[in-house]
C-alpha cells in the first residue's frame, strides 16, 4: 500500500491527504493546482503569485457580471426610454473597469519578474559573479506604467543593488591586493632567510 502524507492546500488550506512521490496534484476541493518538487523556491514564489493574479482576474469576471445584472435591472424598471443612456453608461463603466483590472494585472505580474531578478543579482553578487549581476541590475526597469510611486520604487531598489554590485566589487578588489601584498612579503621574507642561511653556511 503506498505512503500516504498529509499537507494544506496553500489556496484554500483545505486539509489534503496525498502519496508519496508525487510531483504536482491538484486539491479536490477548489482546484488548485500544487507542485511539491523539482522548481527554486523564487520560481515557486513567481509561479504561485501568477495563480493569485488568475484568480482576481476571476473575481474581477464575476464583479463585472454583477454589475451588468444590476444595471440590467435597473433599466428595466425605469422603463425602454432611458435604455439607449444607459446601455451606454454600461459600455463605459465596463471598459473602464476591464481596463483598470488589466492594467493592474499587468503591473503585478511584471513586479513578480522584476522580483526574481533581483533575488537573481543578489545571487550572482554573493557568487562574485559581477559581470553577470551588472548585465541583469540594468534590466530592473519598471515599465507597466501603473503607478507612479511603483516605478519609483523599483528605480530606488536599482540603484541600491547598483551600490551593493559596487561596494562588493571593491572589497573584493581590496582582498585581491591585500593578498598579493602578503604572498610579496612571503617572498620577501623567504628570499631573506635563504641569504641568511647562504652566509651561515659560507662563514658558519
């Protein structure tokens, strides 16, 4: 019989009793999908954050469908003469609405790659991989246009990984010359002792 382990949902923390080995299921009480092996914990992150934006998108659905019954009764019971103002009323709160849910959806998604950038960089920075840290830091823009102060944000998380890039590259650079000075004095002091012993044994 095969082992079984418990686990919760992390969509609707359902309590859900699964085999052993498993790489994905799904919980059978909302349908979530969930992965278990195999992925970075910054790229599950990304991939569970996506799944949160599918679901407002979902509930965005449900609102406009809401407001479409309302309005719906609306005209209804004010009679077929207000019918053509307000099927256009309709048209443009719709269009707004659909807009500002997209526009969002767009900004969120773009902050999660931004994101997994720079978990990217602080990695690179921490491997001494400067080079490769540089290339990616440049590509930390925001460019979504939601909101002001976002962009804001994400220029000032730049330019502080821009310093952090900078600060690690000169320790560095002090370590490299610090150690060459010591393998110096090393020689120096080796070369010194080997003329000693040189003279100690010609007058020794």
């Amino acid at each position: 019989m095969a082992e079984m382990k418990i686990l919760k949902c992390p969509n609707c923390n359902a309590a859900l009793e699964i085999e052993n080995g498993l790489d994905t299921f799904y919980c059978k009480y909302c349908g979530y999908k969930i992965l278990l092996n195999g992925q970075s914990k910054a790229a599950y992150r990304a991939k569970t954050r996506i799944k949160e934006m599918e679901h407002d998108e979902r509930m965005a659905d449900k609102q406009l469908e809401h407001e479409k019954y309302k309005i719906a009764q609306k005209i209804k019971r004010e009679g077929m003469d207000n019918k053509l103002v307000i099927t256009l009323m309709l048209c443009i709160v719709l269009f707004l609405i659909i807009t500002f849910a997209c526009d969002k959806r767009e900004s969120r998604k773009e902050e999660v790659q931004l994101q997994q950038l720079v978990e990217e960089v602080q990695t690179e920075i921490a491997n001494k991989d400067f080079d490769a840290a540089r290339i990616k830091v440049q590509s930390i823009q925001y460019t979504a246009g939601w909101s002001s102060d976002i962009e804001e944000k994400w220029d000032n998380i730049r330019e502080e990984l821009v310093k952090q890039l900078e600060d690690a590259e000169q320790a560095e650079q002090k370590a490299q010359k610090a150690a060459e000075k010591a393998q110096k004095q090393a020689e120096k002091e080796a070369k010194k002792s080997s003329e000693q012993g040189f003279w100690s044994r010609i007058f020794g």
